[in-house]
C-alpha cells in the first residue's frame, strides 16, 4: 500500500477542492446580503465578485488594497454570540478584539465567533470579517514567550484568523510567538520556507474547523502564517510603540510571517513624551497639543519625536513588503485616509468615523470587493 506524505499534489488538489467548496457555499448566500444590505458601495464595486479564499483581508492585500477594522463591542451587558450576529454584516474587513487591556474572556471569544459564523456570509461573499486578537502577553524576550505560547493556541482555537502582539521589543520573542506558538509542527508545507523554530500547535482544533466550515485536516494545512505560507489563512501583526522596540523594529519586520505592524502612537507618546505628553482630564486620556492659551490645535502624534519612530516604521514595513496599520480620517492633515494610504498605510484603524473613512478609502483605490 502506498502512503501518502503530507504536501503530495493529491493532497493539495484535495484540500483545495475542500477548501473552494467552504467558500462556494458561503458566496452562494452573497447576492441576498449585499440585496439587504443598504450600504453604500464603491462607484468601482464588481457586483460579480467571488471571494478566492477564506481570510478576506489576505485577498485584498493581493489585490493592492488596504483593509479597513473596527472593535468587537463585546463588553458588559453585551451577549457575545447576538454580538457575532450583528457584527458578521459590519462595514469593516476586520475586527479588532482587545485583550491587552480587556478582559481575556476566551468563552466570550468562542460566542462570539460563532454568532459571527451564524450570522454571515459578509456581502462580499466570505464566510465573516477577518477577526485578529490583540492577546496580555507582549514581545518581552524569549524566555517569556515561550512561556506564553499556550494564549497563541487558545485564541486561534477559537477559529480566529490573526494575532496581534504589543511591545515587540524583541526578535527572538516574536519569533517564538509566531513559529512555535502560531503554527504547525510541519516542516514540509507545499512552497513554504522552513523555519528554525518548529510550531508546537496540536491536533485538536476542532472547534476553528467547524467555525472555518472546513475538515480539520483542511484546518491544519491552511492555519498557516501568510505571507510565509502562500496558501495560509492566518495573519500575524506586531506593534512597535515603545523606544525598546525602535531598537529591534529592522530585525523584527525581517522576521518571515510578519503580515502587519504598527507603530503605537498612544504608547509611544508615553515613552517619548512622558507625563506632560498626556492631556490631564482629557477625553480618555488622548494626547493632543495645546497653544498657550489653551486651545487645542493637533495631536501629539504630530510631533516631530512622533513622526519618526513611525517613519522608521513605515520603512521597515515597505522595506520587508509588511503592511503598515495607521489610525485615520476624514479631516484633511497628515491623518487624513487618503494621505494615509498614499504614504503606504494597508491596515487602516478607522476610529469615531468608522465607516466614512472606509468609504472615502476604498473611493479613492476603485476598490473591487463588496462592502
């Protein structure tokens, strides 16, 4: 009897037929969505638009176009699967679930995944916005993510499709939070470079597969880091925002598996900045700039300390081909999307404004896909 390694060409026919059939079946329901759905669409909208894979985020990224998140609006009070529901037909491409500071409630996360399953497909035919996790632990050194690889196994058990790691201070950490704790054991995935770290992730995902709606050998083969991985469906960010970080920001982006970063603007202008950086009974803490009388006339993000560490940000990101995350809007000034976008901004957090700063980006790049 002839045994099959992993990675033979009917494996890959296999679980792509697997794979096309998930997203079939979910593109089927597209034309009611966006029929229901009275959002406004891009004058460049293909209305014959088929999704090619699962992470939605990915496919735009291949297309040239930058992708536009918001939060997950789970919180007290809040029923994270009725939650899941409403969000699967949000504006965004992405989610953002915040549990650096928030609370680290991974039954809430299942819920909510699942609400999100239940309730799409989106309007551009994917089974639901891409959903990234924002985990406590943060790239500290080695040693210390070794120790939390388990939170990286956790969350994506749950079916989510990105992991976003705070203080990326050092290489090596984020090296193993994203080889060891992020990925399979495989070293033989089909056009994929080996890498000196082995994943450690086991054979027990059953509850991401059906959330995915693919096999859990499909699971396995596809819950790969991208770019690394061409045919994975996982994205890995980093956040560079305190002067440790700037230290390591060339090393960290050369890492392979990076998909995204950003530069922490409200972080960095607490190491940078210091106590006078931080507006004394302002909104939430925000950091602007006041003249002498008072008045409020930008942010600290402007500063001239500012605008570099994102540049030296900025320019890791184009020089590893990682997509760079910055906050926008619509206001005209260096914040403004499209200025954003033309500086080279991929991953766009759009703020209070949410869905108008999608609008005007995606007018502005004849984005293809429906919202």
């Amino acid at each position: 009897m002839k045994i099959k390694k992993i990675g033979d060409p009917m494996d890959i026919k296999k679980r792509d037929f697997l794979l096309a059939g998930a997203m079939l079946g979910a593109a089927a329901a597209t034309s009611d969505v966006w029929a229901q759905t009275k959002r406004k669409q891009p004058s460049s909208v293909d209305a014959n638009y088929k999704p090619r894979r699962l992470n939605k985020c990915i496919e735009l990224w291949e297309d040239g176009q930058p992708i536009y998140y918001t939060g997950w609006g789970v919180g007290t009070g809040v029923d994270p699967y009725q939650q899941g529901i409403k969000m699967a037909r949000t504006w965004a491409d992405a989610i953002n679930v915040e549990m650096e500071h928030g609370l680290f409630d991974l039954k809430d996360l299942r819920e909510f995944m699942r609400g999100l399953r239940d309730g799409g497909p989106t309007a551009s035919g994917h089974k639901f916005p891409v959903v990234f996790v924002t985990p406590p632990c943060i790239g500290l050194d080695e040693a210390y993510a070794r120790a939390n690889t388990w939170v990286m196994e956790q969350i994506l058990c749950t079916g989510v499709m990105g992991i976003h790691i705070c203080h990326a201070r050092d290489p090596k950490a984020i090296e193993t939070f994203a080889h060891m704790g992020c990925r399979y054991p495989f070293q033989d995935f089909p056009g994929t470079p080996k890498t000196k770290m082995q994943g450690i992730r086991g054979n027990s995902a059953n509850y991401a597969a059906d959330i995915w709606g693919v096999s859990g050998g499909t699971y396995q083969h596809i819950a790969d880091l991208w770019p690394l991985n061409p045919r994975g469906e996982i994205i890995f960010g980093v956040k560079i925002e305190d002067t440790y970080a700037d230290k390591t920001v060339d090393q960290t982006m050369a890492i392979p598996g990076i998909a995204y970063a950003e530069w922490g603007p409200g972080d960095h202008n607490l190491w940078l900045n210091g106590y006078n950086g931080v507006e004394d009974g302002g909104e939430s803490g925000h950091p602007v700039l006041r003249d002498a009388s008072g008045k409020v006339v930008g942010d600290v993000s402007a500063l001239p300390n500012m605008e570099a560490v994102r540049q030296k940000t900025l320019d890791a990101c184009k020089k590893n081909k990682v997509m760079f995350l910055n906050a926008a809007e619509t206001e005209p000034g260096h914040n403004n999307v499209i200025q954003q976008i033309k500086d080279g901004t991929m991953m766009v957090s759009a703020g209070r404004e949410g869905e108008k700063v999608a609008q005007m980006g995606r007018d502005y790049t004849k984005r293809k896909m429906p919202v």
